[in-house]
C-alpha cells in the first residue's frame, strides 16, 4: 500500500471524519454519520482506494514515477 493522499488531504479527511463521527454519537444526523469513518481512516493511514482507482496521487513525497 503506497500513499497517495497528501497533508492538506489527510488533515481534512481526518477533521471531516472525526467532526461526522461525532454527529453521529450525539445523534444529530443518525446512522449516516458512521460514514465518517472512512474519511478518518484513510487520512489516518494515508492511502485511499478510490484514489488508486482513479489514478490520483495528492501525495508529494511519492510521486507516481514508474521504476525503469
């Protein structure tokens, strides 16, 4: 698993999914507010699938160069 999210990027996943996680604790918009979770998680680890997928890299530090 290679990062592909960046700083910028992983700071706002994780304050999205911990401020929708916490909504969702305290009941204000239900159950869909568990969704958070996978914001946190990827800015916690910092690799998104959908990215991979996509062919997205917000990731500085590993560029998407090809080994020769």
């Amino acid at each position: 698993m290679q990062a592909n999210v960046g700083r910028l990027d992983r700071i706002v996943r994780i304050v999205v999914g911990l401020i929708l996680i916490g909504l969702a604790v305290s009941g204000t918009i239900g159950i869909w507010g568990w969704i958070g979770l996978l914001p946190l998680l990827s800015g916690l680890l910092g690799f998104c699938m959908l990215y991979r997928l996509l062919g997205i890299n917000t990731c500085g530090c590993c560029g998407s160069k090809k080994p020769d």
